[in-house]
C-alpha cells in the first residue's frame, strides 16, 4: 500500500533545463524525484501539473508522488527541502485522494509574465524579468488589447510552431496588463496553454505598446492563413513564472498557508 500526497513547488527556472524529465540537462522533475527516493529508500516517480520550458521559474508548481510508508505531512516536507538543490523549494504538503491528478485535476493555471522598463536595473531583479529599455511604450494602448486575448479561441499563432497540438482551443478567463513604476507585468489566467503561449502573447502586446500595431489588431491572429511573420516575437524566458492553480477547491490543509 502507498500514501499518496501533493506537494506545492517553487524553482528558480534558470538553473534548470525546465520541468520535464530530458537528456540535455538537470530538470526540476528529475531533482525532486532523487529528493523523494532518497527518502523513500525507493524510486519514487513524480507527475507535474504542467511542463515548463527552460528557463521559466514556478511560484507555484503542483506535483503528486506516492510514499510506501505514510509520513508525517510537515515532517515530510522538512525532510524534502533538506535534501533538494539550490533553486527548488517545497512550499507545502499534504496527504490527498488516491485519483488525484495535478495536471488533469486543474480548473485553471495562472502565468505572469514580468517587465523591467528602467534604462538601468537592480542586478538582484535581473534574472527574473526581462529588461526592456526605453520609455516610449504606450502601455495603456497594450492593456486595451488584452480584452481580444480573452475568451475562446484558436491560439496556433501563439504556439511554438514545432509544437502545436491537433487541438489548439484554448479558454482565456482574464488577461490583464499591470504597470507600477518600471516593472510592468502581464496576468493570464486560462484553462490550459500552449508551448511558448503567454511569451508569444507578451510580444505581440509589445507591438501594440510600441505603436507598431492597433489593439484590434490582435484579432487578426485567430485568422486561418495568418503570416506569423508579422507578429510578435516570443519573449525570453526569465521573465515568466507559473503563478498559480486552481483546483476549484482548497488542496491543502486549511492552517497550511503560503503568500
């Protein structure tokens, strides 16, 4: 008999060659299913709730293994931290449902995407925006052309053209372009994504916010035939995080909080 339990993760992407498992380099999944079988004196196989790319940081990962002994849930949690890299942290844990599944469990994944707009840049904030210099953006126009990324939609124009699946419809609930100061930053809450989606998403906002294109503009995606050659270019990794997901219920125990 095994336990089965949830665990929420957050990385630090650039160390890592992102969440999946692969022959290129140490990937998160990889670190934290040695952490778990070092504990489990057994191989322990961990499954994610969504793959991120090189390079792409996580607050909030949800992942799911099975122990072959019941643990303690803070204690497992201490013992995991202990033994994993510099760059993951196990945030919290619990026991949960033998048929839970992080991935297909999900309602909704939250991704922000964060800008860095001043002509110079604290060092301790550089590895996770990406940095843009110069002040003639128009930001207001960019956040008006969020309301066309939200809804239903065909996003294959937003996917990493290797990439793009036989289904690429996916449901947008909120887009919302945020500024304070120098940083600016894109919020996209959905039903699920597609490779490369909110970074190709950030650029073509930043065409609009450039003056280069009208919000309306954005429509013109969707469109059968649309030459991606003149849309936006996909935005550097550093400056995505996968924020949040929602189960439509609360996974953790309700005296285990995190910000």
């Amino acid at each position: 008999m095994t336990i089965k339990y949830a665990a929420e993760l957050s990385y630090n992407g650039s160390l890592f060659c992102g969440w999946q498992n692969q022959n290129n380099g140490p990937s998160v999944q990889e670190k934290i299913e040695e952490a778990l079988s070092m504990l489990n004196k057994q191989p322990v196989s961990v499954i994610g709730a969504g793959r991120t790319d090189s390079g792409v940081h996580a607050k909030a990962q949800v992942c799911s293994f099975d122990m072959s002994k019941e643990w303690d849930e803070y204690s497992l949690l201490m013992a995991l931290n202990s033994k994993l890299p510099e760059g993951i942290s196990a945030i919290r844990l619990t026991k949960t449902k033998p048929d839970f599944h992080p991935r297909f469990d999900a309602l909704r994944r939250e991704y922000i995407y964060i800008l860095w707009t001043g002509r110079t840049i604290y060092p301790h904030i550089k590895p996770y925006t990406y940095w843009i210099k110069g002040t003639n953006y128009n930001w207001e126009l960019a956040s008006k052309a969020c309301v066309f990324l939200e809804g239903e939609h065909n996003f294959e124009n937003f996917c990493r053209l290797l990439k793009v699946p036989d289904n690429p419809v996916r449901t947008m609930y909120k887009v919302r372009l945020y500024r304070r100061g120098f940083f600016v930053w894109l919020r996209v809450v959905g039903d699920g994504f597609l490779t490369n989606m909110v970074r190709i998403m950030m650029g073509n906002l930043l065409l609009v916010a450039k003056g280069a294109r009208e919000p309306e503009w954005i429509k013109s995606l969707y469109e059968p035939g649309f030459d991606r050659n003149l849309s936006g270019r996909t935005l550097p990794p550093e400056g995505l995080f996968l924020w949040r997901i929602d189960y439509g219920e609360s996974l953790w125990n309700s005296h285990n909080r995190t910000l």
